[in-house]
C-alpha cells in the first residue's frame, strides 16, 4: 500500500510571472494527509484556498489557470508537474501574487528545490488515479488519450509549421530521475512575431531571452538545452495538467495536445472516479 506524502520542509521562492511579469514570493508548504495541493493567497488571508483540482480549470489560453470566484492562479503547471513528479500528494502553494514564478521558463528549479526539502511518508494511503480503459479528447486534428499502463508513460508528438521545428517526438517511461534529466530542464517556447500581440493581451509581460526560449525565421535566439526542447516542454505540461486528476497511472498519448485538451481530459478522469 502506497502511502500519502508531503514536503520535509518549507520551500521559499522569489521571482516574476511568465505572464503577469509581476513579482510573486513563493512557498510550498507541508500539508495535512487528504488536503490534496492547494493554492493560497498569502496578502488575502481571508480568501479561501483553491484547490488544484480539474473541476476548478477556468481558463486554459497560453497556460492553466485555476480558480474559484474571483479568485484565480494561472500558469500552475511547470510547479504542478514538479509535484506530480516529485510524489507530493499534500502541499499548501503560498503565493502573494496571481502566477508561480517562471523561473527560467522549465520545472527544473522547482524540481530541485522540492528535493532538497524532501518528501515524508504520511498516516493515509495513497490514491491513486489507475486509468483503467481508454479515455480521449479531441478536436478533429489534435487529441490526447490515457491508456491502462503499469507505470507513468508519456508519448507527444508535436506539429509545427516552422521549418525550424517541425514534427518532434519524445516518449518516456517517467521517474524522478529521468524527469530531472529528461523533461524538466526544458523550457516554455514563443515565435518571436507572437511576442508583440501577447504582450498587447496582458501575457507573456514576463517573458525574456531568460524565461524562454525564442524563435524567429533566422533560428533560434538562445541556446537550446536539447534539439527537440519543444517537445519535451509538451511533456513537462502534460504532466502537470494531469495532476489536476491526481497521482497518474497509466500511458498518455498525445499529438499537438495544449492546455485546453490536456486539461479536458483531467476532467473527463476525474468525473469518473468521482
């Protein structure tokens, strides 16, 4: 029997939002068995936490943002698949802004950050989400889908029309470490010609050559941390979005699948179990 977990110890962030470009000081802290992850303001103590659940997705453009009345967290999954990951079950997130800081646009800092804290067995078991048949969303070019599997599996195949990019496939049988190796270190992508029009609708205000990895027609304009970083960046959302249904156990496939299907079928899981 598999046993709840929560962090060791209290961890301490401070950074901007990829988005918002705001300052945010962050803290992961210890949690009760059964508290699940949950999202705290720490300037609003009288607002209530959010929980990083499915049926609390509000939005899901350039990000995943969860909420609950006016109350919202958005770009939550870099932090929510260092978690998955990392096997935390229970975790109060602290923030004093809307967005997690970006970091260098990767979950590899928040990764390392939760292995130095460590993990502490808890008095609950674990439950685990085990898919058990075949679930899939779709929009007719672009779907993701969840098979029965006795481990995590991840298989993306991402679709770009740049032919900088082009088509990319990863497939990964996920553990602690080969997602630190493999997966977190790769970083969120933007097409230089998007930047302008993000930034006129309120995203990307944190963006820079230091928190993403940008393209444009000539090439790319900082160095990759691996030829197919895109791909693997898919894999790093993926993970996080599906921890919005839970401890994951099973093989998820995908082709060109973003937020918006990554987190309809954390919905579709979770209705399930429920």
């Amino acid at each position: 029997m598999q046993r709840e977990r929560t962090l060791a110890s209290r961890v301490v962030y401070d950074g901007i939002g990829l988005h918002s470009g705001k300052p945010v000081h962050m803290e992961l802290v210890p949690a009760a068995p059964g508290t699940g992850i949950q999202f705290m303001r720490s300037d609003l103590p009288e607002a209530l936490p959010v929980p990083a659940t499915a049926e609390h997705v509000t939005a899901t453009l350039r990000a995943t943002t969860i909420g609950a009345g006016a109350l919202k967290f958005f770009t939550i999954e870099h932090l929510m698949s260092a978690l998955h990951v990392s096997g935390v079950d229970n975790c109060l997130v602290l923030l004093d802004a809307e967005e997690p800081p970006v970091v260098d646009g990767s979950a590899r800092t928040f990764f390392r950050l939760i292995a130095d804290a460590g993990t502490v067995e808890q008095d609950a078991e674990r439950q685990v989400t085990v898919i058990d048949r075949i679930y899939r969303v779709d929009d007719g070019s672009h779907f993701i889908m969840a098979v029965p599997y006795d481990g995590l599996r991840v298989s993306f195949t991402s679709l770009n029309e740049h032919p900088l990019i082009g088509v990319q496939y990863y497939d990964i049988e996920v553990t602690p470490e080969a997602y630190e190796k493999e997966i977190a270190p790769a970083r969120t992508i933007a097409y230089e010609k998007e930047v302008a029009a993000l930034q006129a609708n309120g995203l990307g205000l944190g963006g820079s050559l230091e928190t993403v990895i940008v393209y444009n027609d000539e090439g790319w304009m900082n160095p990759l941390n691996f030829p197919n970083e895109l791909v693997r960046h898919k894999i790093l959302d993926v993970l996080g979005d599906l921890r919005l249904a839970g401890m994951i156990r099973g093989h998820i496939i995908a082709v060109a699948s973003g937020h918006a299907l990554n987190t309809a079928l954390a919905k579709q899981i979770a209705e399930e179990r429920e």
